[in-house]
C-alpha cells in the first residue's frame, strides 16, 4: 500500500521525534526476550509463530525448548509431523505448528535452507500473513516495513484516535497505511520493536499508562481506554461434547481426531447421546464462536476398538500430543482417580 502521510496528524519533524523518543525509551525499557538476543531468521520465524495466540511468558519456555530440539529449519524440516505437534503441546492453536512445519520443509526446498530477506516472498510461506511477513523482515533483516499487531493497532489507534473500527478492512487499511507512514527510511527493527513494547508495557487494553507515555505529546486519543474500537461480536454458540474415560489394566483408551483443526492429535473418546455414564468431569472451552461444554463420563472398554482409537500405556502417554482441552481434561482425572503418571502429569498443568 502506497504511504500517505497526509493521513497522519504530525509533519515530518514530528514523526520524526515521535520515533525518537520512542527508540530512546525502548532502549532503556525494552524486556530482554529470548527471540531479540538473535537476528537468525529461523529462531524469529519460530517466535512470531508461538506468539501469533500467546501470551510472551508462556512463549519464553516453549521457544527455548523448541530451538533445543529444533535448532534450524533442516531439523524442523526433517522431523515428522507427529514430534512437530508433541513439542508444540501446551501452545494450542496446532495448525501453526502444522504451518511452521510447512514453512521450514518449503524454506529447504525452495530456499536451500535459507529464509530470503523479502518480505513478499516470506509471506508466501504456510501460516505467514501480511503482519507475521512484516515482523519476520523487520525483525530478522532490519528491514523498515510495517507490521501490525494487536499492540501496534491499539497504540495506532490511540495515537490517531481512530474511531473507525480496527476489524474492518477500512481500519485495517487506516492502521497500515499509519504504520508505514511512521517508519524510519532504514532499519525498521527497533522501531517495530519499539511500538510494538509501548503497546505491552504502556498503552494498555484497559488502564493505558499515559502519565509515563514516551510519546503522550503526539498523542490525540481523547478517551484511550476506549480505543481501539471493534465491530460487535457475535454471541457463542453454545455446544456439549461428550467423552468417556475409559481405563483397564493400566492403559487408557484414546482416540486420534481426523478433523482439519485437529488432525493427528488424540482425545478422550467421544460418546454418543444414548451411552450413560458416572458423570466424572464437566469443564468448558472456547472454540472460534463456539462456547463448548466438555463432559467426562466413566466408561467400560469396548468389545472392539474402532479404527482411530487405540490403547496407551501409563509410559506411553507423556509421548501423545493432545488437543488443549482434551489434555487439561485427562491430566485432571489422572489425578483424581489415580491413573498417575508423574511425568504427564506435571507437564504443562
Ligand atoms: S498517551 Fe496514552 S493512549 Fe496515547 S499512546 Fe501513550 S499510553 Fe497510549
């Protein structure tokens, strides 16, 4: 998109001490995290792939331990699909574990193993959209290209103090149009880092920090806290999903899900409306527009097991990876009813 800087309140003189103080105060309070220690291309791909749901202090452990057993994008490449989603359990949202997969197998193949330095083609990788292609070549190649997030909307937002909401492709494309308006004419990484931090550490969801704001004299936001807007959201739709536990000489009973969101990971196995049990468990979820009751019924070993269901030993359980719910769900009753297994159960509780 074109740059319209006619679309932002400041000159250029402004701007150019917005962004300023901005580096100054990023330079003195920007959080030390792992994936800023390093310009590797792979290690900030793997970042803005767990961050993209997730909050940073639970992405420090797993991205440490990822880069452990994933070092590089032939070691990611090379691993199969199976070990991708063990390693990626506890995150959620799998299908970006699918995608980095993807992204590594397509990087050695296309790129022999080297992520190009151009933001249109690294967003032609699985699962890279126009903000995660943005934040990759500002972040790995220093390059002065936009990339808004849901920090960097909320900052712009109120900087601008836009009232047209940010989930329409008009408030998209208002938010863009500012991001790229504000960069540096070169190096871009400390300045995406800069807005992006403001937007963590100061101008807040709720309670914007205005009073020790490094840029409160640009500022325009009449009522911050009410900023940024946002279309209205649909209501849940509520759903029940009912499983049993199904235990018997030290193995449990699981099922691997065949569906596109959660393919390859296992589960409880479902129960139909007609089958009755001790209710053991009732919790509930969040899935897209969903609002879904899962309920936990004690069950008895089936005379055949179906094709996708299959029986794990306590020892083989910590080596599954399961869907969130599923797995929260099952650590509960292994501990309630004494299937305990030490290691599954003290992992990512
Ligand atoms: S002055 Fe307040 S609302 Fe404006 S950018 Fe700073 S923290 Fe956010």
């Amino acid at each position: 998109m074109k740059i319209k800087h006619t679309a932002l309140p400041w000159d250029d003189t402004s701007r150019a001490a917005l962004r300023s103080r901005l580096g100054e105060w990023f330079r003195a309070a920007g959080r030390d995290l792992p994936w800023r220690r390093t310009l590797d291309p792979y290690a900030v791909m793997v970042s803005e792939f767990m961050l993209q749901q997730t909050q940073v202090a639970t992405v420090i452990d797993f991205f440490n331990r990822w880069m452990l057993r994933f070092p590089d994008f032939e070691a990611l490449a090379a691993a199969n699909e199976a070990e991708v989603l063990h390693a990626w359990q506890g995150l959620g949202y799998y299908s970006r574990a699918r995608n980095l997969h993807r992204a590594a197998q397509r990087v050695v193949a296309d790129h022999r193993g080297r992520l190009p330095a151009d933001v249109a083609l690294i967003g032609l990788l699985p699962g890279v959209g126009r903000y995660t292609a943005g934040a990759i070549g500002s972040f790995a190649f220093d390059l002065a290209t936009p990339a808004v997030d849901a920090n960097i909307a909320r900052v712009l937002a109120r900087l601008l103090d836009l009232q047209e909401p940010v989930d329409t492709a008009r408030g998209q494309q208002i938010l863009w149009a500012a991001a790229e308006g504000l960069l540096p004419g070169r190096r871009g990484r400390e300045h995406t880092s800069a807005l992006m931090e403001l937007g963590a550490l100061v101008c807040l969801p709720t309670r914007p920090r205005c009073a020790e704001c490094p840029v409160r004299e640009f500022c325009t936001a009449k009522n911050p806290e009410l900023l940024p807007r946002k279309k209205p959201r649909r209501k849940a739709v509520p759903m029940l999903e009912r499983c049993a536990w199904i235990v018997e000489d030290e193995s449990i009973l699981l099922e691997q899900q065949t569906g596109p969101r959660w393919r390859g990971l296992w589960k409880l196995p479902s129960l139909s409306e007609e089958q009755q049990g001790e209710l053991l468990l009732e919790t509930t979820y969040a899935f897209t527009h969903h609002r879904v009751t899962l309920q936990v019924y004690a069950g008895a070993a089936p005379g055949q097991v179906a094709g996708e269901q299959r029986w794990f030993s306590k020892g083989e359980l910590p080596q599954a990876a399961f869907a969130s719910a599923h797995g929260r769900a099952l650590r509960v009753l292994a501990d309630q009813t004494g299937f305990a297994v030490p290691g599954f159960l003290d992992a990512s509780l």
